[in-house]
C-alpha cells in the first residue's frame, strides 16, 4: 500500500498499474488506498468505477458520474465525455480508481482528463494483466504480491474461528493454508466453508488442493479456483447452490437486487422449496442470499444510480469477478443446461454452440444482438434472459418463440424498441414475464396482444415502460392467479374498450402491486375490493418524473402519491380500505369540501400504519385529527407509528389537532415540515409538545400568521411569572424558524425556556421574535446558531449575558 500511496505522491505520476493474479486482493487494497488518502487528505475526492473484461463506455461514465453527483445526457457519446471531462476539472485534487482492466481504456473517449491536461487528475487501475500496463503507459507499475505465510495464517483463521486450534484440526488446518499459496480469496472462502466442519472434510480439502484437476482459467491462480469450487461444493442446501450459479447469469461486476433480479429465477426455476407465495418465496431468498454471504461467496453492496440529481441507492448482492468465473465454468460444465453469455458484446445469436439444444437457463442480457433465430433452437429452455437490448433493432419477437413450451421465465425487460410480443401467447407454461422499461429512449409502443390471455399461469408480470398501448379488456383479469404486478398507463377505461381498474381490483392473489397512472379519476370509481392480500404497493397518480425518481430514491413498500389536480369527485370507498394500509403518503391538491381532517381518509380513522404523510395544496383540510370528547367512538391511537409529517402550501391548515390529543398519538414523530401554512397561528399545545419527545428536526418556514410554535392551554395555564423550565423535545438536533413575521416568541409564555440537550444547529429568522427559549445552561451541543440577520443578536433580548457570550462565537450570518 506503501508503494501506491507513493507514486500518487509522485508529480511525474499521473497513471499507476496495481496488477496481480486474480484473488490477491487488489480491490481490497485499493479501498484500503481510497479510505487512507482521503484521511490525510492527498486528494479531495475518489471515485471508483469497475470495468471488467467487456468494457461498456456507457457504464463506466455513469458510474464515475454517480461518484460526483451528476447527470450525464442519455445520448451521444462525445457530449457525455465532453461533459465528465468538464465536471472533473473543477475538483483540483481527484483520484480515478479503474478496477478490474483488462485492455487499453481510451481515457479521452471516456471523458478523463489526464497529464497535462489537468495535472491534479489522477488515474490508478488494477489488472490481472501485465500487458494491460503498457498498453495504458502507466508510470508506475505495482505488483501486488501473495500473503505472508503468517498474514495467511492469521486471515484464515479470522475467518474459520478459533477451531483450528481445536485437537486434530491445527496440523490440518496448517496445510490447507499453507496450499493456498498466500491468496486472500482462497484463504477467506476456504476458512468460511469450512468453519464448523468435521475432521473429515478439511482432510478432503487439504487433498482436493494438493491437485490440479480443475480447469484453467485466465488470470487466475489453480488454488484459487480450486478453494472456490471447494467452497461450492461444501454446501449442503441444494437452494444455495442453485440461487449461486444462477448470480453468475448477471454480467460481471453486475450488482443484483434480490427482490427485483434474483426473485423472478428463484420462482420460475423451483428453486425455493415449500413456498406458497411470493412474499414467502422473499423471506426464504433473502435467508438463502444470506447464508450465500455468510459463506463468502457472494458480497452485500449497495447499487448506486444518479437520474436527474437524484442518486438511487438501494442494496443488492455481486460476485467477486473471480467467484463469478468460477461459478460459470461450474454452472456450464458440471451443470449441463447453462448458457452464460452475459454482458460481453455478443452481436449474434450464440447458434454454435454445442450444447445449446439441450439449453435450459440461457442468459444473454445486456448485450448487442441483432437478430434472434426464426427457428426454434432451444426446445427445453426453462429460463431465457435477453435484458436490456436497448441499443438494437429489434422490433419483434419471432416464430422461434411459439416453441418453447417448457419456457417459464421470460426476461425482456429495457428493451426498448419492442412493439410486437405476440407470440408469447404459446408459451402456455409462463410464469414470470418481464417486459418493462422504466427509461425509455424510443417512439416505439408496446401492444399488449390478445393472444397473451393464453398464458393462464402467469404469477408475476411486468408492463412498467413508459410506451405502452392501452391494454385490451379482459387481459389483466385473466391472470387470476397472478402475485405481481407492474403497470405503467395513461389512464384506465371503463372496460369496454380498454382495461378498466376493476380488472386489477378482482386480482385476488395479488400481493404485490406497483402501479402508476397519469389520470386521477379511477380513483373516484367503485371497483369491488378484491386487493384484501396486498402486502406491498406503490401507487403513483399524476406523477411527474421527479417524483417518480424520489419514491425510487426513497424505496418505501407501502406508498401512494395522489395527485388530484382538477378532479372534482370524492374518493372510492376502495381507496379509503387500501389508504388503511398505507406507510407512506404524499396526497396533492385534494379539495373536497367533506374533508376537513386527514384521519377521515382511513377508514378506520386511525392511520396506525402511516410512518411518513405529506401534504401539499390541500386547501379544505383544516387539521390532520380531529377529536370530540363527546364520541365514544374517537380512537384512542392514531398516527402512532408517524414519523415525518411535512405540510407545504396548506392555505386552510388552522392546527395540527383540533381537541384534546389522544395519548397514543404522534408519539414517534421525528420530522417535521411546515411551509407556507398562512392560517396556521400555532403549532402544538403544551400538552401535545410533551408527547414529542422523539422528535429530531423541526423546520417551520414561511407561515405568515403564526404568532407562537407552543400555546398553554387552559389547564396549563399555572405558570409561575418565573423563569420556568418546560422539559420538551429531549432529541431534537435541528430548529429552522424562518420567515415567520408574526412570531414574537417560541412560547405563547415568555417566562417558559427549554434546555434542548441535543440541539445541534439553530436556524432562526423572524423579524420580530424577542427572545430565544433558552436558560443559562441550554443547548450544552450547539454547534451553530445561523440566520440572515447579521444583528440578530444585538436584537435579541437576554435574560441572562453568559447565554449570549456562550452562543456569540456560534453565530453564522448567511
């Protein structure tokens, strides 16, 4: 490490070469480098992008964009490049890492300044080749060597526990390390799989390693595949072994969602045993990836996008480039039926290949073929993958397809210039079929045929794509048994002509639904409920992109977004059943005369489920609870698991609960945002802001008539005309109050302060506020006090001047 961090020190030095076998830790190192230089602050910024041996240009831009926050345009590959380039020459000290090279990389074509061209710009790759070195003109050319033979010893052991040492095992134990040879990966997936074993069968491990039975494989070292394959076979769950080898369909360095990617294998293909439905089939895959992780086999990150300035975040599993070629040779030479071709550039139909007739699982996703067969070549093919052919021609799918009777998973989703899928309707045994494209490039719209009803037993489909023709009437309710559903359109019909919201409504075995629809009034339509097994939703309405990107970004399992601009008509009662079930609400420009508080949404009243609830021009809506100590039928819990409440642009909101606030309410609210709500004149009573005591950031901004965020109510009224400690918000780390011209105090009492232990950052500007509610001792953690108003504290009145000095150093006039 040493030797790197040198040579990036080096002025000379704008290319360094990290090379080594496959499996001697050159990622590892290299995040070790990211996390060190960054302390000492040798550069600014790092970024790293993986490349693999099929460079995909694309690819690596996103993934260098992601990294400093920006959006590439979606076309053209000069101004993507034009515009990286651009973007990186305003960091002045910034550090490239490529990973995985295997080629010359063109760093122009890219958009990577380099040299003189921008001198802080710097660029260190890793490799198994040497020839890869020259090829980029590295200056510096690091070898990464084996481990020590007590540095392999101490890594094994982390990773198999304390058991070596157990009576028979330690001399056993030594040779098997010992013959792996120093190699991390070795080292680490030998010490998992056998952590727990018999006597028996490290004795076998250490006489697998002593031969070299096993193919060779570029750039990689025979111990390594041996200690791999070891590790594969030492598994007992025939679940695990399948749900691996079917990880290495994905390309190399692909990062996989398991609910989104992995699921739809684990249903089609039987994998998961003793499952009845898709959500269990998740709780088990989940189990299963688990133990995979465990075993070291496969790796837990996070998947990164940036769409529109939103960055999307969302965990996932990848193989090691290494495990990953492993698994293929396992999956295709000891597990006849494979077909791996994933994400290499593949142009043609892979036609020649000898076992292809006998084909079950085929995965060719992600790649440039031009042209699928008119004949059918596959006649057993189970699971057939053809993602993402974006960037081809082709329109149709063909003949070829009418013959695979035996097909159960079909993955055609980004493929975006696919208008005609007709003959999928002989493919009788389909159960899980894709066809989405939530980023769609093209004018081309997908028909959705009649001869699709022949599938009668599909559990999951996916018509999320941004170009599709209304859907005929029938189709949807034919798939009766049907789990999962995505759908992207317009509008909903009335039936006659084109699908009708009813048809989903009638899914009784629906568990999951994502669904957005760009007309509002289906939602005032009575359809009879047959949605009672919904466990997972996202319905969005009227939804911009931006929006669509944000509920992405925040991933909730339960959410509508209603927007409900220029509908006039109330809500069906179906609406209300699934309002009940509900985690996360955003509701838009509601304004119905009958609703005057939110809680008459649920139909139960209570909302019990809601954890985030926003609400923007709602202009009837006078108060999110309403309580009448006169009905007996008032719950005693509500919004008991809120825990971010924002209300912007709220022109009727006059308080948050009219009446006394029942004892389980509001008890988890941690955020809250209150914008633009110009008849809002307080926000909590006394009492209310008692219950708040998880509350950790309150921003209050641009309330024209708010004179007071704490009134006393009558029963709190016995005050003393002291100084009086009210004993609020113990976790509350930020306080905005901005733009509020009314406001002369934080409360209605000026004799009352709270100590605010955690408070970290005050943010108040309010022309008018007197005082602060604070004591001598308050807000011990404050590290900043800010607001526009460079004489703020001048204006201040002070009950005591040590409160002022201590506060005085804190202030930031911006």
């Amino acid at each position: 490490m040493e030797e790197v961090i040198a040579a990036l020190k080096d002025d000379r030095v704008s290319i360094v070469a990290v090379y080594g076998m496959g499996g001697v830790g050159k990622t590892t190192l290299m995040k070790q480098v990211a996390k060190d230089i960054i302390k000492d602050k040798l550069f600014d910024k790092v970024v790293m992008t993986i490349v693999s041996q099929n460079p995909d240009l694309r690819s690596i831009q996103e993934q260098i964009a992601e990294g400093l926050g920006v959006q590439l345009p979606k076309e053209n590959a000069f101004l993507r490049a034009a515009k990286l380039c651009e973007r990186l020459k305003h960091e002045k000290k910034i550090l490239l890492i490529v990973d995985d090279l295997w080629t010359r990389l063109e760093l122009a074509e890219v958009g990577i300044p380099n040299g003189n061209e921008h001198s802080g710009c710097k660029v260190v790759f890793t490799t198994r080749s040497l020839d890869a070195c020259c090829m980029m003109n590295s200056q510096a050319k690091i070898e990464v060597h084996t481990l020590s033979q007590l540095d392999s010893w101490n890594l094994f052991r982390y990773h198999a526990t304390d058991i070596v040492y157990s009576d028979g095992l330690h001399k056993i134990a030594s040779e098997v390390v010992n013959k792996c040879d120093g190699l991390p990966l070795a080292l680490v997936t030998l010490g998992r799989a056998l952590q727990g074993r018999d006597r028996i069968v490290w004795e076998d491990a250490a006489l697998q390693l002593g031969k070299s039975i096993f193919p060779q494989v570029d750039g990689m070292h025979a111990k390594v595949f041996n200690s791999i394959k070891l590790s594969y076979d030492y598994i007992e769950s025939e679940e695990m072994k399948k749900t691996f080898l079917f990880c290495c369909t994905f390309p190399e360095d692909h990062k996989i969602i398991v609910e989104d990617d992995l699921l739809r294998y684990a249903i089609g293909e039987r994998i998961l045993k003793n499952v009845d439905n898709l959500m269990e089939a998740k709780i088990r895959l989940h189990k299963v990836v688990d133990s995979l992780i465990a075993s070291g086999l496969m790796l837990r990150v996070r998947r990164s996008t940036v769409v529109n300035g939103h960055i999307l975040d969302r965990g996932g599993i990848m193989m090691h480039d290494v495990v990953r070629d492993v698994a293929t040779v396992i999956a295709s030479e000891d597990t006849p039926g494979f077909i791996v071709r994933a994400g290499i550039g593949l142009k043609l139909w892979p036609g020649h290949l000898e076992n292809i007739h006998n084909c079950r699982r085929m995965s060719l996703m992600m790649n440039d073929i031009i042209q699928l067969p008119e004949q059918s070549e596959c006649p057993q093919l189970l699971t057939l993958s053809l993602r993402d052919l974006s960037y081809t021609d082709i329109q149709s799918l063909p003949p070829s397809l009418s013959w695979l009777a035996k097909l159960r998973v079909l993955h055609l989703n980004e493929c975006a210039n696919l208008s005609d899928v007709s003959y999928i309707g002989k493919c009788k045994k389909l159960e899980i079929l894709e066809l989405g494209c939530e980023f769609s490039i093209t004018g081309f719209s997908l028909k959705l045929p009649i001869e699709i009803m022949g599938v009668a037993n599909l559990k999951l489909l996916n018509l999320y794509r941004g170009e599709t023709e209304n859907i005929p009437p029938n189709i949807i309710s034919s798939f009766s048994g049907l789990e999962e559903l995505h759908m992207l359109v317009n509008e909903f019909g009335d039936g006659s002509s084109c699908a009708s919201f009813a048809e989903v409504a009638s899914l009784t075995c629906l568990i999951s639904l994502r669904l957005r629809v760009q007309n509002a009034t289906f939602l005032t339509k009575d359809a009879a409920f047959g949605l009672q097994n919904l466990q997972t939703f996202s319905i969005l309405v009227n939804a911009s992109d931006n929006i669509v990107y944000r509920f992405a970004l925040e991933y909730r399992t339960r959410t509508m977004f209603l927007n409900m601009l220029g509908v006039s008509e109330e809500f069906a009662p179906w609406v209300s059943k699934l309002l009940g079930k509900t985690e996360y609400l955003e509701l838009w420009s509601y304004g119905q005369e009958y609703l005057k508080n939110v809680g008459q949404l649920d139909a139960g009243g209570q909302f019990n489920k809601l954890k985030c609830l926003r609400l923007i021009d709602c202009p009837k809506i006078e108060h999110i609870l309403s309580v009448d100590v006169t009905d007996k039928s008032v719950p005693l819990v509500a919004f008991s698991k809120l825990t971010d409440l924002s209300m912007l642009r709220m022109e009727g909101m006059k308080e948050i609960c009219k009446g006394p606030v029942p004892l389980g309410c509001f008890l988890n609210l941690k955020e809250m945002h209150i914008q633009d709500c110009n008849n809002l004149r307080y926000l909590f009573s006394l009492a209310m802001a008692q219950r708040l005591n998880q509350l950790e950031q309150l921003r209050v901004c641009w309330c024209s008539e708010m004179l007071n965020i704490i009134i006393i109510s009558e029963m709190d009224e016995k005050t003393e005309p002291v100084l009086v400690q009210a004993k609020l918000f113990p976790r509350l780390k930020i306080l905005t109050l901005s733009g509020l011209p009314m406001l002369f105090g934080f409360y209605e009492v000026h004799n009352l302060y709270s100590e605010w232990p955690s408070l970290e950052e005050l943010h108040v500007e309010c022309a008018n506020l007197k005082k602060l509610p604070m004591g001598p001792n308050s807000a011990p953690n404050l590290k900043q006090l800010r607001s526009g108003y460079s004489d703020l504290m001048r204006k201040l009145e002070w009950e005591d001047q040590t409160l002022k000095s201590r506060l005085s150093p804190l202030f930031v006039n911006k």
